[in-house]
C-alpha cells in the first residue's frame, strides 16, 4: 500500500492571469502511515513536446519525514523565464505537472493544461514570430487536472548508486521527559544529518529509548512505599497526596545537591511525577515498572517531532525485555561475546548498593558517576577497598565496597585492548575530533566491567535464564552494538514495543543465534530457520548497506564508558571486520542555560517541550547551534531564540514580499551585484566548510547571521 495519497490539488491565485504570475496551487495529501524520509514536490512547466531539454524546474523542495495524518501546505513557485522555453511553443497550448517522488521515485504526478494565448484578437489569430509576453495571459485548466500514479517501492531505501551516511544518538533514559541538554546534544546529529541529506547522500538517523537499570525500577519502588506509607492515597477511586516529611540521605553533601540539582523540591516520587506533567490519578500507576515504559517513550518521540527531528521512526524501539526482538538481539551478542571468551565468572571487588543488593553500576547511580573501588589498606591476609568518593544508588541509600561473585566483561585483555587501541589511534580508521587522547587514555584504563544484576529491567543474561535464574544485563552492556540492530527493526518490528511484527512479519521467536550471526556475522550458509531464504537476504543486505556507522555524537561524560565499550564490543564481535567499527565520534560539552547551571532546584530548567512551546521549534534549534561546539560547557541564551524569532519572522516576510514582487527579466549583472554575488558565494562556501567539521556556531553565524547583514547592506547601498 502506499504511504502516501494526494488527495487535492487547488489553485489559488486568479485565472485567467498575465503570464508573469506566479503559480499557487493548495496542496491536500494523506501519510498513512509515518514517512520516514522526506517527500521530493517539483512544479515543472513543459517548454516543448519534443524536447525536455526546455522543461523548466519552477520550484522544487523536500518535505518530511512526516507523521501520519492528512496535511495541507501552499505551494507557491514564480511563472517561467521564458527565454528557456521553446519559442515555437510560448504561445498556445502546453501542460505544467507537479510530480511528488519518495527516495527518488516517482509515485503521483498531477499535469494540467495551461493556454498561453494573446488579448487582442487580431494577434492571436496572426501571432507574432517574436511572442510579446506583456500582451498574453495564461489560462490553467483547472476541471480536468491528469492524475497518473505509479508503483514503487515504498520500502526501497538502498540506493548503491548514492553514498550513505548513518548517524546515530545515544538513546536517552526515560524515566521523565527530556529536557535542554538531550536537545543541545542531540542537535549536532540533526543538523549533520540535514547538511549531508542537502549534499544528495541517502541518510539515516534512527532513535531509540532507554530503559534498561534500575532507576525505573528504584522509582517504582518509591511509589509503592508511598502508597503503603500512605504519602499517595487512593480512596474512592480518588488519589490524594498528602503532606508528610521524606527521609533526607544520612551524609554526602555534594551527592545531595547533585541529587536537588535534578529533583528540585521535590521530597517524594509522587511529586517528582507531578513535577514532569503526569496526573495526580496517574501517578499510582507507576508503582508498576513497565507503565514507565509505555508512559515516557512516547513522549519522549512527541518531543523530538516537536523539534522537527529529520528521524526514521520506523526503528525507534524501547530496550529491556519488553521489546522481545531487542532482548534476542541483545541475547545474541552476549551469545557471541561469552563464545570469543570475552565474559567472565569471578569474584571481584564492587561499589555495592545495600538496598538493592547488587553491585552499583554507573547509570544506576543518583551521583557518584565514574567512582571505582580503590585500595585503601592492605593487611597479611586482607585488603580493605573503599570509594574515594561517595556514590549514592538510584534507592536513595550510600554504597559500600563488597567482594562480589559476578559476570564481567575483560575489557583490560591485552590481545583486546592492542586492537581497539590501534584502531583509535589511526586517523584514517578513526575521526576523534580532537580527542583521540582521550579516547585512548579510557582504553589503557578501561577493566574488568561488572555486566550482571539481580534486580532492574533488561534482558536476562541467556544462560543464566536458561538454568532458571533471572540475572540482567546491566544497562552499559547492552547499549554498545545495538546501532546494527537499527539497521533491520524495521523489519523485525512494527512498533517501538515490539508487540506487533515489521514489514517481514515475523514473529521474536523467529530470530536465533543462526538467523542473528548470518545477518550480522555474514556467516556462509542459510540457517535452517523460520525465516525465508530472501527475508534473510533482505535482513543482510540492509546491514551490509549500512554499516559501519559513520558518526555518533554524544555528551563528553560518555567518553570514560560507553563510547571506548562500543569500540571494543564491536572489536570483539567482528574481530576480523574493522571496516563495521564505528568510524567517527563527536563530543561536546555540557550545555548552561543563560550562563548559569541548569537545575531544578534552583528553577533555571528548561524541558524540551517548553522550549518549543515558548520560542517555537525554528527559534529553539537556531539558539542550540549559537550555544557551542566544543568540549567545553555550552550555553543556551534565552535572549538568543528570542532574536531568532523575530529575525526569522523578517526573513519570511522579506522571502514572502520578493517572491510575489512583478518579475522582471534577469539584465546583465552590474559590478556591484558581481560583488554581492560573490560575498554570497564566500559566505556559502564558509558554511558549508563549517558543516563538514560540526562547527554548527560558525554554520549559523556564516549562513544566516552573516547573510543577513550582507542581504541588509546590499539593499542599503545598491544602486536604485
């Protein structure tokens, strides 16, 4: 079925109408479903029956991606130069189509017969060999408009014949809504990914949510003991929140104030909910972990369409076991890794959590982030570890140092460290953006990594559930490969959950180890599997267009674990493929909200939603590219979207007023517009130079600010 329908086309401006008039068709169309890549709209007039070479492109752009749902937009495009078109055919009878193609494939084209002809009798009846254009009008024949449509393949998206370029996001933690740092960081794959779709390469940019850990599970906890401590009270089908003290952590200072810095004054979870938006009568559904997970996601891609994110939502997918094609992918990686001898059993020391019971892992952590256990002392037959800072848990408790029998993955094997450090330090295989020190200090420093625990969300590790224990894998280790699982869930999914099958589809319990390690491993033979010969083939095929990933941008404090994990996890499930390592990681800062940290506590925050909701989505992304770039804190001004909105208010109108001004024929450029001309061309050139490197700042400051002061000075000085 097609994605998409045109269900009007209208015009709009008066007919008949002299010859310069622009057209301006209103355009009525249906997405079915959601359009993962924009539509391609052309308004051609036909200079000639005989030849294309006078067909004369009067307006083209993209559109898209698109939600599902009817939309209408105008489309406004200026009449021909009619130096272009045929001479013989400037008077009489000729055709003007809007053609509407999705990944270079046409599907609807729309023509209508357009009659150029003379107001004085006598010259139409004897037209001139030289047409007079001022004394002709042009009549569209409105009633009888040629619709034909065409087959194609809507899922088509491997054009060989185009470079590629797949950028990828970390996937955010949802348990509440995002806010301005997700945005700012976010935004360096958003505009990449817009500039290459401008240099005609076939992009990707997929985005999925994160649910993996126990912070989800620790707050849900926190709504059940307040609803059995009576601080959250359902009576009568009515739910209450009653005042009552929360017991403060018993020591830490500066874990504490990170802690506020993120709550605010919030006390209890209830009010943390209320805090990001959700109903009092809401909130004890929360208590259950899994209505997180189909509370937040949602909102979490409404919040990104908001902003405008060119994202193919087809792949966007929640992690843990609740997304069953995810949890057998993740399956199938600790498969291979625990195969290549790359996970271990053993008894280690570990930051503990007393509540949980269970070592404390670095996204499990309210503060304390990046702390390993030290020795501290060192007796006969004893060694006494400790924290050389205090790590709070997600439970609100303070961890200890305990000796711990768990799984870990060997990141310090020297065989394994020598490959991905090779791989780091050579710029032709890596582009660290100025950080290949560090990249390679956290690969000499990275060890063994506690991959286990019994208590959270995410997939059970598959041979422990395969003896009956349910031990999950910790939410670092199942976040390094799963770019390559972007690549095919579309396929395998049909929506973010899991719960309903993809294109193929195909049930989970269709995807093994075989089916998983053909795809993605590229072994030689077909599995014996319940997976079609050419479905597997399609699977492969679209892996192999993809990958590698060509850049992933990400905050800095990702550099010290899970950016050096995704180098080495993919060093060990292709060992003998450094061609599918990722090839390119960007970095930046934090991002400050008017130069001062964001914080809750102190009611400098700003959610994403709120930011579009009070500048708009085009204000708020000019304000994230004027924040920064580099490693250092960035800062996102009030003032800034601010100004922007009005700038681009005046740009729309200036744009609005030029393109229904009277045409008039292009005469020779004088010196001065030669000179505009090539200051336009300097600026664009800077620009785009600016875009390559992510060096978004100067993107902007070249292509819009420094634009529009050229654009001002040449209107101010040019000779009238």
């Amino acid at each position: 079925m097609a994605l998409v329908s045109i269900i009007n086309v209208e015009l709009k401006n008066a007919n008949p109408a002299p010859l310069d008039t622009p057209f301006v068709f209103e355009v009525t169309f249906r997405a079915h479903e959601d359009v993962p890549a924009p539509l391609q709209w052309q308004l051609l007039y036909v200079g000639s029956p005989d030849s294309k070479e006078f067909d004369v492109s009067l307006e083209s752009f993209e559109l898209g991606p698109l939600q599902r749902g009817t939309m209408k937009f105008t489309f406004e495009a200026a009449a021909p130069d009619f130096a272009r078109v045929d001479r013989e055919y400037v008077h009489g009878c000729t055709v003007v189509l809007l053609e509407v193609s999705y990944r270079g494939q046409e599907f609807t084209r729309v023509g209508w017969f357009v009659h150029n002809s003379y107001l004085d009798a006598a010259l139409e009846n004897d037209p001139p060999d030289e047409p007079q254009l001022d004394a002709m009008q042009r009549f569209v024949v409105v009633d009888q408009p040629r619709v034909t449509k065409f087959q194609i393949d809507w899922e088509a998206e491997c054009d060989a014949a185009r470079a590629k370029f797949f950028i990828t996001f970390p996937y955010p933690y949802m348990n509440g809504r995002l806010h301005l740092g997700h945005a700012f960081s976010l935004s360096k794959c958003e505009f990449a990914t817009r500039f290459h779709r401008l240099l005609g390469e076939n992009v990707l940019f997929p985005f999925a949510f994160h649910c993996t850990g126990m912070p989800i599970a620790a707050s849900a906890d926190k709504i059940r003991n307040e609803l059995a401590d009576g601080v959250l009270r359902v009576e009568d089908g009515a739910v209450q929140l009653c005042a009552a003290p929360a017991a403060a952590p018993r020591e830490g200072k500066a874990a504490k104030s990170k802690v506020a810095a993120k709550t605010g004054a919030a006390r209890h979870q209830s009010e943390i909910l209320l805090q990001l938006g959700v109903p009092l009568d809401e909130v004890p559904r929360f208590a259950d972990p899994l209505h997180w997970l189909r509370y937040f996601p949602p909102f979490g891609r409404q919040d990104l369409q908001l902003l405008g994110l060119a994202v193919d939502w087809r792949r966007s997918f929640i992690t843990t076991e609740y997304n069953p094609y995810y949890d057998r992918f993740v399956k199938w990686q600790f498969y291979v890794l625990r195969k290549r001898n790359r996970i271990k059993f053993g008894q280690r020391p570990a930051v503990f959590s007393r509540v949980e019971h269970q070592p404390c892992a670095d996204h499990d952590r309210a503060a304390g982030e990046g702390v390993t256990p030290q020795l501290s002392e060192r007796y006969d037959s004893f060694a006494f570890y400790d924290t050389p800072k205090p790590v709070l848990s997600r439970s609100g408790d303070f961890c200890v140092v305990a000796s711990c029998n768990q799984w870990y993955i060997d990141y310090g094997a020297p065989d394994w460290k020598a490959a991905v450090l090779a791989h780091v330090l050579d710029p032709q295989r890596f582009d660290a953006h100025g950080q290949r020190a560090g990249y390679a200090r956290v690969v000499n420093w990275l060890g063994g990594w506690a991959c286990s625990r019994t208590y959270g969300l995410g997939t059970v590790l598959p041979w422990e559930e395969a003896a009956g224990r349910k031990i999950y894998i910790e939410s670092l280790s199942d976040s390094t490969i799963y770019y390559a699982f972007y690549t095919v869930a579309h396929l395998l999914q049909g929506d973010m959950f899991g719960q309903q099958p993809g294109a193929l589809g195909l049930a989970p319990e269709a995807f093994d180890n075989a089916v998983f390690d053909y795809v993605f491993l590229q072994t030689d033979e077909l599995p014996r599997a319940r997976v079609a010969p050419e479905q597997l083939r399609e699977l492969r095929r679209t892996f192999e267009y993809w990958y590698p990933m060509n850049l992933r941008c990400s905050g800095k404090d990702l550099m010290n674990n899970h950016l050096v994990m995704s180098l080495y996890n993919h060093a060990a499930v292709w060992p003998e493929r450094p061609d599918l390592w990722p090839s390119s990681f960007f970095v930046n800062g934090h991002v400050m909200l008017d130069s001062a940290k964001m914080s809750k506590q102190t009611g400098n925050f700003l959610s994403l939603e709120a930011s579009v909701c009070e500048f708009g989505a085009d204000a708020t992304r000019v304000a994230l590219a004027d924040a920064g770039d580099s490693c250092e804190d960035a800062n996102f001004e009030r003032q800034t979207a601010v100004s922007a909105i009005m700038k681009l208010y005046n740009l729309l109108l200036a744009a609005q007023e030029l393109q229904h001004a009277p045409h008039t024929p292009a005469a020779e450029l004088s010196t001065f517009d030669k000179i505009f001309v090539a200051q336009v061309d300097y600026l664009a050139e800077r620009a785009r130079c600016a875009y390559a490197a992510l060096a978004y700042r100067d993107a902007l400051k070249n292509a819009f600010y420094a634009m529009l002061n050229l654009r001002d000075r040449f209107n101010k000085r040019a000779p009238k």
